[in-house]
C-alpha cells in the first residue's frame, strides 16, 4: 500500500497539496489568478497572432493546458499557455506548409500540439528527464535572445501595417526595402504609439501592480476608443469578430505523410518547451519550496500539450513573465493556475465580443515591449570573455537562428556545442606535480616553486581517461622518459579521474609493459573506487611493475624519501 501511494504522488502531485489546502491559500491564489488573468488574455491573443493563428486560439490555448498542469506538474507557480518563443516555432514549421491562418494551417497546428505532447508524454514516462543537460545553457540562452530578436522584427508588420516577413533578418530586410514606400503616417501612428506608451508609462508609474495590468489597460482604451470612431474611417486593422463559447474536445485531421514532416519540428518544441519550461520553474522552486521533478514535468507538459491539441489549442509552455508575476502575486498552490483558467473561460463565453475592435496594432505592441527586453547583447561579450568555446556556441547559434531558421540555428548550437566538448575531452589538462616544500601537497610545476627528483615524474590528470584522450596521456610520458635518462619510476595521480573506458585501460596496459622494457616502473596513486572496481577486472592490476597507492604522498615517501622534507 505505501509503495502504491508513493506511485500516485509520483503521478499526480496535486494529491499532496489538496488534502492539505487552506482557505487562507485560496484568497492568494484568487488575487494571483486575478493578476494573472490581466496578462493573459492580451498575450494569448497575441501569441496566437504571432504563430499565424487566429487570436481566439490564444484564449482556447490557456484555459485547459494550465487546468491539466496544475494536477500533473510539480511546481506550484508556473504558469502554462501561449508563449512567444514557442509560438514562433509554429509559425516557422507550418509556415512554409500551408497558407496562414487557412483551415489546414489551422488543423495542422492543432496536430503538431498533439505530436509534441506525445513526444514529451514517451519521454517522461521513458525517464528522459536528463535530455536538459544535452543543451548548455549558453546555447539555450543565445537562442532565446535571437528568437526574442525575430519575433521583435516580426512585429513591425503590425506596427507599420504594412506586409512583411521575418523568418530571417535577411529576409525580413529584403521585404523592408520592397515594402517601405507603403508606409504611412496614419498606418504606423497607432503602433509606435502604443510601443512608446508601454515602454515610457512604467518609467512614471510607481504602482507594480498598474505596471502589471498596463497592456490589458491600454488593450481597453484601444478598443473604447476604436468603438467610437468607425474602424473604416481609422483604416485600422482590428482583430474581428471572435467567436463565442469553447470549442469541443476532437483529434485533429491528419496524415502519415502532414506526421512525418512536422516530427521534427515537434521534437524541437517539445525539447525547448520542455527546457524552457523547467528553467523557469526553477527560478522560482527555492522559494516555493518545490520538489521538482524533470520526468514528471515532461509528462505534465505532455498532457497539457495533448489537451491543446485537441481543444482547438496549440503548442505551450511555461511563461516566465506570467510565472514571475504568478509567484510575485503571492500564489500559494496551483489552484491559482485553475482560476486563471476558469476566469478565461468566462471571457470564451462572454466577452468575445468585447475584443473585436481590439487593433492588431496593440497586440503587436505588447509582443514587442514585452520580447524585446530579452534583446540583450552583454551575455555574448561576457561568455567570450570567459570561454571562447561557449562564446562560438552562442554566436554560431544567434547567427543560425536569426539567418536561417529558428530549428536549424538550435541543431547547430547544440551540434557545435557537442563538437566543442569532444574537442575538450580530448585535448585534456596534464600536469607533471611536485612537491610544495613543506606540505603534502602536489602542484603543477610550471606554475609553483616545488621539489622534484630526477628519479620520479609525477603527471595529474584533469579528466576522465576515454578513448578520446588515452593517446595524449601517453604521449606526455613518452616525451618526458624520453628527456629523462634517470627516469625510474612514473606515477600517474588518479584523484580526478572519476571513470575510465576499455581504451584507456589497454593504453596503460601497454604502457606499462613498454616502460617495463625500459627498466621504468609505472604506478597509479589516488585511485577513485569506482575507476578501482574497473581496474580489479583487468589485468592490469595482476601486471603492473609498481604499485597502486592510497595518496600520493604516500608514493613519492616510498619511491624517493630523500625528496621529502621531514
């Protein structure tokens, strides 16, 4: 019975907190939600422009996803819907399929949902959680600011009224310079206008919580103000006639043929939803006291995906700004998530109508306000400063996303991030050590005055010992034996070499055997219990001309105790 009830709370988190929720809880949660709700209903119909979709979808996107994730996931603040990076994901892999905002654009971001809430839902039941630390962090966090770069640029449509396209900064300049005699005074006033007013109104307003609300505020003025003026007479695209109510549960029409051309890019959201998703939820689990857990956050995010799909939803993921503002509310549990969703019902079934004047201008706007603050140069200069290997990852992957396509741009970071760790691995840190005069501890010679014997050479190796770099270790003792004619003993210090493949093995097996020859015994010092059970098993142990010691100050008192200073 306990290892049942340690399966359920695995499967369904929320059974811990409802049996212990409070009402005092439930008063933060509503102001939470309330807080929330002012955020979302601006961004999910603006994030559901972003990928194509007609803004409806933004709203039928977070009403479900965010109910299943509340019972499924394990934080108690992440908030789960439209999401710009994400939405701009859709847009790029259904884009060059189907007309936008046509029936089967529509049907196919319906299905490509789908396929990414099953493709989570295998992964964490199949425990893949650890597919997170595949990508490093400067990869995912060079992708986020040139996403954030391209759906910046992919506003100024809207902005300028005038068509464009922005898959690429190549293109998008291509299509600037086409259409750039369209542009009109009236056209782009109401745009740059609403941009000013959400960039230049917080720098003034000292309420956190009128900062908050003030896109859903200017989102109401906009259509107050389009409400009494004719939209003919404005000539201002406005987002139209919403419909009413919600949309029933239906899988969504598909093919073999539509499936195998959007796996792959269902496989890329479902990683950065994923990725994305748990980053934000981190940063916010300290102070929550969360137990995250990466498995079951892959299934939660599988099945809030699954009922997107098919409730006339698309791909989501966890938002970072409504998760901030979620936990900055004073949201207690999850419930605050349920609310916020049950208020977006009330807006489906009555207040569709509300947002028809609502111009596309606005929505563009709170986009780029909002994207825009992630534009940020300073991560490039300090990664380069620190690791030239980490700076060609983020600048391979900035220029892959913003010159060819967002899903190209990622393979290649992560590619090239690959190709960098193997080039590290194999080129690995050695050092010969010696004695500091004085203590038991050892150093690198070229860097500290220690003591040394012509007798002995000591190397340190900073790195596991594979395939990749067995050959370099190698080298190094050829070349000191090979400039040391006094040279009896050669000790090679284990204490960071945490495993050891078959290659390495044969390597020190014939490298034992060859400075046997020479009259030269090897010896291993520091040996790491794990990398010891390996060596157990091989018959180096049985052949090898030293010994293995406990510490290396053990073996330099054995081998040479003149060298040491009593």
């Amino acid at each position: 019975m306990k290892l049942f009830n340690q399966n359920v709370s695995r499967l369904f988190p929320a059974r811990k907190w409802l049996s212990e929720y409070q009402f005092s809880s439930f008063k933060s949660d509503l102001i939470a939600a309330l807080i929330v709700l002012a955020m979302l209903v601006p961004q999910g119909m603006a994030y559901a422009m972003l990928a194509g979709l007609p803004p409806v979808m933004g709203i039928y996107a977070s009403i479900l996803p965010m109910i299943v994730y509340a019972f499924t996931g394990t934080s108690t603040t992440l908030s789960i819907g439209p999401v710009a990076i994400i939405s701009m994901m859709v847009f790029a892999a259904l884009n060059p399929l189907f007309p936008v905002g046509s029936t089967a654009y529509i049907e196919a971001a319906c299905l490509l949902a789908l396929l990414v809430g099953i493709i989570s839902m295998i992964l964490g039941l199949l425990r893949f959680g650890f597919l997170i630390q595949l990508i490093s962090h400067p990869v995912i966090q060079s992708f986020i600011i040139a996403s954030a770069l391209l759906i910046a640029l992919g506003q100024f449509k809207f902005l300028l009224d005038i068509p464009l396209k922005a898959t690429n900064i190549p293109e998008f300049i291509v299509s600037l310079s086409q259409n750039f005699h369209r542009i009109t005074v009236s056209g782009m006033s109401f745009g740059l206008l609403s941009v000013l007013l959400l960039f230049l109104l917080p720098k003034f307003i000292r309420s956190e919580f009128l900062n908050k609300v003030l896109p859903l505020l200017l989102v109401v003025c906009s259509i107050v103000l389009l409400s009494l003026w004719s939209e003919n007479n404005l000539g201002i695209q406005t987002v139209g006639i919403i419909p009413t109510g919600l949309p029933g549960l239906q899988f969504p029409t598909w093919n073999l043929s539509l499936v195998q051309q959007l796996l792959p890019s269902a496989f890329m959201i479902a990683m950065i939803s994923f990725v994305e998703s748990l980053a934000i939820a981190q940063a916010t689990a300290l102070q929550k006291r969360d137990d995250l857990n990466s498995n079951q956050e892959l299934i939660a995010l599988g099945l809030a995906n699954i009922v997107a799909g098919v409730n006339s939803g698309f791909a989501v993921s966890g938002s970072l700004s409504r998760t901030v503002v979620n936990a900055d509310a004073g949201a207690k549990t999850p419930i605050a998530g349920v609310l916020s969703s049950l208020f977006m019902i009330a807006v489906s079934l009555y207040f569709t109508g509300f947002f028809q004047n609502l111009p596309l201008a606005v929505l563009a706007a709170t986009i780029f306000v909002s994207i825009w603050k992630l534009v940020r140069l300073s991560p490039f200069i300090e990664t380069w400063k620190y690791s030239k290997a980490d700076g060609l990852a983020m600048w391979a992957t900035f220029f892959g996303v913003t010159c060819i396509d967002i899903s190209t741009g990622l393979i290649i970071g992560i590619i090239l991030t690959f190709v960098l760790l193997l080039w590290k691995i194999s080129r690995p840190h050695i050092a010969v050590i010696g004695l500091i005069e004085g203590t038991q501890h050892f150093r690198n010679v070229s860097r500290y005055d220690v003591i040394t014997t012509p007798t002995v050479v000591a190397f340190r190796v900073d790195e596991n010992l594979t395939f990749l770099n067995a050959h370099v270790l190698k080298g190094h003792v050829i070349t000191e034996v090979s400039q040391n004619a006094e040279l009896q003993h050669v000790v090679i210090n284990c204490s960071s070499i945490s495993n050891i493949d078959l290659s390495a093995l044969e390597m020190l097996e014939d490298l034992n055997r060859e400075l046997a020859q020479l009259n030269i015994q090897l010896h291993l010092s520091e040996v790491k219990s794990f990398v010891m059970d390996r060596l157990v098993k091989s018959e180096l142990t049985t052949q090898l001309t030293g010994q293995i010691f406990l510490s290396h100050y053990q073996a330099i008192q054995t081998l040479s105790p003149d060298m040491l200073v009593e």
